[in-house]
C-alpha cells in the first residue's frame, strides 16, 4: 500500500513540475548598449509572434514560461537569445555588429545585400563628404565602378554630366534619374542663358544633409522606375532621427581654392611681335624679318606700346581671383522620445570662384520628424528649404565680356590698369573685364522647397500600406545688367534683362506591401505600386534698353523695353508596378522580379501606355553546407538579372506637328509651322544583360565584386534629317540601335588590422565599349549617316565619333603644315581640303575609369586619399584656330598661346607648328587638335586628428580636427593638352573655368 502511495506521489509531483513550467510569468528588464539604454529593441519569443519592444528608457516586460528563449534584436548590433529560468529579471547589454549585413535601398524598397540581385552601389555619408563641393553629383567621381564624372566648368555651382555604363542613346538624354527619398526629383542645368556659367539646381540640396547615395546600374535595379530607367537611377536618402537623448553635431571647413592646372600661357607682345614680322618675311611682304619689325613698330598698337617702354598686360593673372575663399558649415541637432523622432539641420556654404566676380552661397536648413501616431499608424514627413545664388559671367561661348575669354583673346599689349590705379578703359571689340565685372552683373538665383509626406499602415497578417506625397517647389531668377557708360552696352545706353521660372513638381504614390514566412527557410515580400507625377513650369522674362541714368538695374527704368516673353509647359507620368522578392531555403537562392505599366504624355494617347519589366536571380554559395567548415570564405553571392528599361527624355510635343505663334508680321500676330510630328513616336527601349560575382575573404580582409554587362538600346529617338522640300530638316522618330558593353570591378583589402594600427588599399574600374548597330536608311537602301566637321555617327563605330582629316606634322624642308589624304602611312597634302575625313578612334566619354583609395589610421590619427582615371577618350582644342594655328588669328586678332613659339623658322626645323603666315585661315577641323585625354587626378587627401577619447570636458561628445587637400596633383598623358584635362563629356574644350585645387582645415564637434 505504501509503495502504491508513492509511486501516485510520484506522478503527482510530476505533473505539478509540468504544470509549474508550462505556466506563464512576467519577465521584466532592461536593455543598453555602451552609450546607456537602447529603446526600440525588439524582444521576441522564439518559434513564436509574441514580441515586445524596449522604452524610452531601454525597459520592457513580456508574458513567457520557464524554458522559452526569448530573442533581442537591434538595426546594428549583434542579437542575443536568453532561455527563460527561473529568475523574473533578464538585462541585456547589445554590442556592435561587426559584420552586420548592408541595407541597400533598391528602388522603393530595401534589401539586405545577399537578397540584392541588381547592380547597386550604395555609399555612405562619410564616403561622400570627403571632397566640398556644392552638388553632391561632383562628389562621386571615382567612387562607383563604371559611372564617368566630369564638371561642366569650375564656376562655383555649375552643373557635372554623368555617364553610367556609357551612351546609351543619341538624341534622347543620357543624364540618370535622381530620386530623393523615394521621389524622383528634377535636376539639370537651370540658367536660361546659353552664354553664361552653367547653374546646377543639384546644388539646392545640402551634401551634410545626405545619408546615402546608392547608383542603381543594371535592369534588376532600375525597372521599377521603368521608362525612366535606362540610363541608370541615382537614389538620395536623406538623414532622419533617431530616438534618444538629443544628440547635436557641428562641422565646418574653411579654405583657399586656385586652378588645379595652370593652363597654357599667353603669348606676351614681345612674342607677338616677333611672329608677326615671321609672318609678313615669310609672306614674302618684306625682305628681311628686320623690315617686317621695323614696320610694325612705326604702326599702332606696337608703336604706343614701343614708346610707352613696352609694357607688357598680364590677363591670365589679371583676371585671377587668387586663393579664393570656400567655407561650409553645418548643424544638426537629432533625437526623440519612444513614440518619435526627430532630425534637424541648417547649412550654409559660401564658395569663390577662381575667376573674378563669379561666387557661389547657399543656405538651407531641413526638418526630418516621424511619430507613432497609433500602434499602427506612423506618419513621417522629410522638407528641405534651400535658397542658392551664383554670381555668373559669359564663360560658355566666344562674348569678349567674359573675364575669362581675355586670357585667349585680350592681346597683352592692352594695360588692365592706368599708372593712377585705376580700371583702363580702352576701346576697342574686348572691353576690360575688370570693369564689366565691376560695374555689370549677371546673377542666378534658386529657391527650392521640397517636401515628402508618409503614412505607413501595418495591416497586420504580413500586410502594410504606405502613401506618399511630394512636392518639390522651385523659383528661379535670372538677371543681367549691362552699364551704358563701356562695354557692350555703351551702344544701347545700357540694357537689362530679367527672367524667372517657377517649376512645380507632385509625386502621389500608393504602395502596399506584403511580407510572409513559408515555413521556416523561406520568405516572400513583394508590393503593388501606384504612381502619379506632374510637372508644371512657368517663364517669364523680359529685355530693355537706354537706362537714363547710373545706378538703374530694372526693367522699368529701361526707356526702351524691347521684347517680352512667356511660355508655360506640363507633362505628366502614371505608372503601376509590382515586385517580387523570394528568400529559398535560409537565403540561399533569391529569385526577383519586376513589371511596371507606366504612361507617358510626352507620345500621343495610342503610344502612351507601355511595359517594362526584370528578372533576377542571386545564389549565396557561402551558406551552402558544402561551404560550412571553409574558414576564408565569409561572403560568396553569384547573381544575374536581366531586362527591360525605357527612354523618354526627349522635348514635349515631338509627337505633335504644332504651329508657332511667336512671330509677327509687319507688327500683326502671324503663325509659322514649327514642328513636323510623329504619332508613332514612343520609348527608347533598353535590354539589360548584368552577371556578377561578389566575395569577402579572410574575415573581410578581402571584398569585392565582379561584373560583366551588355546593355542594347533600340528603338533610338533619333532626329531623323528629312528632304529639305518638306520645310522641316529633320524629325524625331524611334530608329537606330546600340551597343554598351563592358566589365566592373571592385576590390578593397584591409592590410593591417589591429587596435592601434590599420591600413587599408581599394579601388574600382569600369570599361565600356559603345558602339552603335543600325541606324535609319535612305531610298537607295544605303545606312543615313550622321556627319559634321569633327564627328560621325555610323554603324560600328561609338555615338559621335571623331571624324576628321588627319594631320600629318610639319615638313621639315618647307614649313607647310602636312595632312593624310586618306589613310595614315599613305600619301600626304598641303592641301587641307584634299584630305579626306577619317575616324580618328574613340570620342569624348572614357572607355575606362578607376578610382583608388586609401586610409591609414595610427591611434587618434588617420589619413585618408582618393584618386581618379579616366582614358580611351579624346578632347578636341574648340578655339585653336584664334589660339594656336600659325596664322593671323593669334598675333594680329586675338591671342595666341606660347606653344606657338615652337613653330618651324628654317630647313631642316622639326616642330609642333608651320611656318607662320599672315592670312586669315577658315576653320581647318584635324587631328593636330584633337589630344589624348588620359589623366589622373589626385582627388581628396584629408590628414586629421580625433580627440574623442581623449576629451574630459563635460557636455562635448566627440571632437576632430582635419586638414583636407581636393585635387592636389593632376597628370595627363598627352604633353600637348595643356589644359585641365577634365571637361564635359562631349569632349570638346571650351573656356569654363577649370576645376580647382582646394586646401581646407575642418573641424566637428557632437555633444
């Protein structure tokens, strides 16, 4: 009986432990990392949906039995599982993740970097703001495989063009799209005037204000953004909040800028005079050179100047604007509390340019605020307000006004100032710039205002809602002065002109996302889309002459108003897109897909409508089991993605044959036919083929990627040219195909890592080879080439190809300048129009770009540099026939350059240039002006100090102090290319201002 008793006690004892462990209790407490509490850390019962998040303060409490093992998990740190016991208490402390996965933004949404199956790459904020600069565009040259930057001119606040895997069409744009925060946002050059300095509206948004900036290059990537994606997707992420305890950040930079190369030199009068009297001997107009001087001498302007005691005018230094001053700086003050969060900056910057009377300010301040506004409900809401000014001048075109055009047309026989000190105003074509910079101006003004405005609504079940709305506000104002007492405006009694646009873009978008978990290795998200986009512009301007006085700048001063005009322009976009993602089998393979059906106004209603669509696929070899024991592998991910983008970046209305009304007859109002239409007319289409490879080695001693991809382009916006009978030379229509093809690739490895020393190398290179495959035919069935003076386009060959004769040197016995008449190595001429136009290989886009980088840090010290090449491309001298031809332009016109001085005097003389001749020679377009353009370019170089663990003053954070050097060194490979190699990406030189070298001393503080 006892023993029955027992063993009843037994089983009774037995179920009570049971019942005990299978009950549930409360489990309470708090979660920190280094810096204190850590709110919004998720707190998760394993196997389960029952979760909770930390407070404010870092504190949680959650229902849980003996034996369950509850997950903490944050953005950034390493995840931690505790199985509950006995105690009623669990404190977590998290630290760093050292190897935490990369977020990547990939269209509308996010993606870890083993589910990304594009080409992406993202680059964080640090990464961007080692070099100042007012547009961020300038910021990523050589950091992004494959993706050409060149700055259209060195003015402070012009625009840059960007290239991403080459051309990809020849009429139609080739500019990415930029999308901030998930808008696609309108960028270009916003100056009206053709004539003067470039003006980026870029530049309205504050670098400091970036997060991120990730280049999207392949179909997988760009698709979502469908006809609008072909020529690759630029996204910007602005910084946002972050709950806690108020954080404040301060940094500024302040510096000296001059040109980053000297450029060529000017002939002085000396020199002119000596290739002058060359010219007229070698003419046959005098016997002797000697009587060719003598002549000149007893004539204007050499006998002012010979009498005067031969002062000589320095333009080139004239018109320098000496260690011109850049200084940035900017505050930012981000915090919260559980439910919200906040982020809010000011900026301002302030930049001279190198050239006098050009400047560049802006100032700009944004608010970033996002709140819980129920358990499901968050809105959040992301404005920037900027207003930016440039004080611009004629540098874009031969205007004898413009400071910088003296260097090459200001003979030096002209005296910038009087011997009392002040401005010389000599007569004459080129008025003295240093009183036209004085006493006229010419100003660029931007307003912008942008705001993007979020609710996201948890459905539950995997479900979310978000809908977003934007705008994006921007006023521009343009105005020009020209004093009536010298220069152009002397004629006129003065004249003004002032111009302004107002441009008005709305995004609404809808997007309903899903996410679930099959099973326990595999998931699935995905989205529908909605999208609506307009885009309405305004402009009004006006001109007038005959100021009555000193001092009157506007328009209704003018007693002459001489023209009005005004236009307003609207285009709209509709789209609707689903996406795809499935995770198989714990994240090994990633499938992904996307289609968007997007509509157009710029194509007629029967065109309008089209599909665009992707599908990529990525394998995680490092988490296959056969990888399991490899101890050098940490990241393996092979990944290939193909599919098709669009093009529409082409004028409005091109589909529509229109009337212009913008003339008169005889005073009356008349009408003209302006535009020949095409119904037919639709989107470039662009087929993607991207395969790749990315690894980290040796626990991320070792990272990098590998790309190979072939993008074709067809159904080209190609401006047709038509048969002049009927009234119109040409008319856009979707004919012609392209080729980019090439290889990517990314290395980085950390050399030395250890807690005092570190030491790390990396760099980039991208090649691409572009070549065009069909274009229209004509009635005889032969291919319809595209042909000017310098460039081709033709079937096998890259979008404006060179094309011009080739020069063939200097004949050593006579002096004549020599040029092929057909192919080199055949039979040459001193004929310039027997030789026929040849390609000369390549056109003005490199063929392969690099960057490098390194960073050295050595306790509390750190270096960092970055560099830039680019070659497989060509530049072509734009103004060598007034600058260096040996002929009358440079020495009785304009002015010549001191490569002249190397020209050929007698037999046997073997030089760059002829024998000089006095004749005023037409435009003669060859090879002798069309240079390599490889260089190399040494970009940021920044040496600093960080004295955060080494402060003990309450209140400060964190502090570091840095001297900064921005384009220190340039090499070209082309002796000849005496100018800075780095100009837009037609590849033609012109007189912009050339970038600048910038030596900076900075300094950040947090508390």
């Amino acid at each position: 009986m006892k023993t029955k008793f027992n063993g009843i006690l037994t089983l009774l004892l037995a179920f009570m432990v049971q019942l005990t462990f299978a009950q549930s209790k409360t489990i309470s407490g708090n979660v920190t990392d280094e810096t204190g509490p850590l709110p919004g850390v998720s707190v998760l019962i394993k196997g389960t949906n029952t979760g909770t998040e930390t407070d404010f303060d870092g504190n949680y409490s959650i229902e849980a039995s003996v034996g369950d093992v509850l997950q903490f998990s944050f953005i950034g740190m390493t995840s931690q599982e505790i199985t509950v016991g006995a105690s009623n208490s669990i404190n977590v402390t998290l630290e760093a993740d050292s190897v935490l996965e990369e977020v990547v933004v990939v269209g509308y949404s996010t993606y870890k970097r083993s589910e990304v199956t594009g080409s992406a790459v993202q680059l964080t904020a640090e990464e961007l703001t080692d070099v100042v600069t007012p547009s961020i565009d300038q910021a990523l040259q050589g950091k992004v495989a494959g993706l050409s930057v060149s700055a259209n001119s060195g003015t402070p606040g012009s625009t840059s063009q960007i290239r991403i895997r080459g051309i990809s069409s020849i009429t139609a744009g080739n500019e990415p799209l930029y999308v901030i925060d998930g808008v696609p946002i309108s960028n270009g050059n916003a100056s009206n005037s053709g004539a003067t300095s470039f003006f980026s509206n870029l530049a309205s948004i504050d670098p400091n204000n970036i997060a991120s900036v990730t280049v999207l290059k392949d179909a997988s990537a760009t698709a979502q953004y469908g006809a609008r994606g072909s020529n690759g997707v630029i996204l910007i992420t602005t910084k946002t909040g972050k709950s806690g305890k108020t954080q404040f950040n301060f940094n500024s930079q302040y510096g000296f800028s001059n040109d980053a190369v000297d450029g060529p030199d000017p002939l002085t009068t000396v020199n002119r005079l000596e290739l002058a009297s060359e010219a007229y001997f070698n003419d046959g107009f005098f016997g002797t050179e000697a009587e060719a001087e003598a002549y000149l001498l007893a004539r204007e302007p050499y006998l002012s100047w010979d009498a005067n005691g031969r002062p000589e005018g320095n333009w080139k230094e004239t018109i320098k604007n000496n260690d011109a001053v850049t200084q940035q700086y900017g505050f930012n003050a981000t915090g919260g509390q559980e439910n919200y969060n906040f982020n809010v900056g000011l900026g301002y910057m302030q930049q001279e340019g190198t050239v006098i009377g050009s400047e560049f300010e802006r100032i700009s301040g944004n608010l970033t605020f996002s709140v819980d506004l129920t358990d499901n409900l968050t809105f959040s809401t992301s404005n920037e307000g900027s207003f930016q000014e440039q004080d611009a001048f004629l540098e874009r075109s031969a205007y004898f006004e413009g400071a910088r055009s003296s260097i090459f047309f200001m003979p030096p026989y002209r005296i910038p100032y009087n011997d009392d000190g002040s401005i010389n105003q000599f007569g004459g074509s080129l008025p003295n710039p240093l009183y036209i910079t004085k006493y006229n101006i010419d100003d660029n003004t931007l307003s912008r205002i942008r705001s993007i405005n979020k609710i996201n609504w948890d459905l539950g079940n995997g479900f979310d809602f978000m809908s977003r709305f934007g705008i994006d506000y921007q006023v521009y104002n343009s105005r020009s002065y020209s004093n009536r007492n010298y220069g152009y405006g002397s004629p006129t009694s003065g004249d003004a002109g002032q111009y302004v646009r107002h441009t008005t873009d709305l995004t609404f978008q809808n997007q309903l996302n899903y996410r679930t978990d099959i099973g326990e290795d595999h998931n699935l998200t995905a989205f529908v889309l909605q999208e609506y986009q307009s885009n309405k512009r305004y402009y009004l301007g006006g001109y007038g002459e005959n100021f009555a006085d000193d001092g009157l700048f506007n328009l209704d001063s003018t007693g002459n108003p001489v023209s009005i005009t005004s236009n307003e322009t609207d285009y709209y976009l509709g789209a609707y897109a689903l996406n795809a993602s499935f995770s198989a089998y714990g994240g090994k393979f990633i499938l992904n897909g996307n289609y968007r059906y997007e509509g157009n106004s710029r194509f007629s209603p029967d065109e309008r409508w089209g599909g665009f669509w992707s599908v990529g696929g990525a394998w995680n070899v490092h988490k296959m089991n056969f990888l399991n024991d490899s101890n050098w592998i940490n990241n393996l991910k092979l990944r290939a993605s193909y599919g098709v983008t669009g093009n529409a970046n082409i004028g409005l209305n091109q589909y529509q044959s229109l009337f212009s009304y913008s003339v008169d007859y005889n005073g009356e109002g008349a009408q003209l036919v302006n535009t020949f239409g095409n119904d037919a007319l639709t989107w470039e289409k662009s087929n993607t083929l991207d395969v790749g490879i990315e690894y980290t080695l040796f626990d991320g001693i070792v990272n990098g990627n590998f790309t190979y991809f072939n993008r074709q382009s067809y159904d080209l916006l190609l401006n047709v040219p038509l048969s002049q009978t009927t009234g119109f030379t040409s008319q856009v229509q979707n004919i012609g195909e392209l080729t980019n093809k090439g290889i990517e690739a990314e290395i980085n490895v950390n050399i030395v890592r250890s807690e005092d020393f570190n030491f790390s190398l990396g760099g980039n290179m991208g090649t691409v080879d572009n070549e065009i495959t069909k274009l229209p035919l004509k009635p005889d069935g032969e291919e319809r080439t595209i042909t000017s003076s310098r460039t081709r386009i033709e079937s096998g060959h890259p979008v404006n190809a060179w094309y011009m004769p080739t020069w063939a040197g200097v004949n050593p016995d006579t002096g004549e300048e020599m040029w092929y008449i057909d192919e080199v190595g055949g039979e040459t001429t001193t004929v310039f129009n027997d030789a026929e136009q040849v390609f000369q290989g390549g056109n003005g886009v490199p063929t392969f770009t690099a960057g490098m980088n390194m960073h050295v840090d050595f306790k509390n010290f750190y270096l960092d540099a970055n560099g830039y090449y680019a070659t497989g491309h060509k530049v072509r001298d734009g103004w060598h026939r007034y600058t260096s031809e040996p002929n009358a332009y440079p020495i009785f016109a304009f002015q010549g350059l001191t490569t002249l001085l190397d020209r050929w005097q007698e037999p046997g003389d073997v030089t760059r240039h002829g024998k000089f001749s006095s004749s005023f020679t037409p435009w003669q377009s060859h090879s002798k002006y069309l240079f390599d353009g490889t260089y190399f370019r040494l970009r940021s170089v920044t040496l600093g100090y960080d004295f955060t663990d080494k402060l003990n003053v309450a209140g400060i954070a964190g502090l570091n102090v840095f001297l900064r050097g921005q384009n220190l060194a340039t090499w070209t490979k082309d002796s000849n290319l005496t100018y800075d190699p780095e100009i837009d990406l037609g590849g033609t030189i012109g007189l912009e201002t050339p970038p600048s070298k910038t030596i900076l001393f900075g300094l950040n503080i947090k508390f």
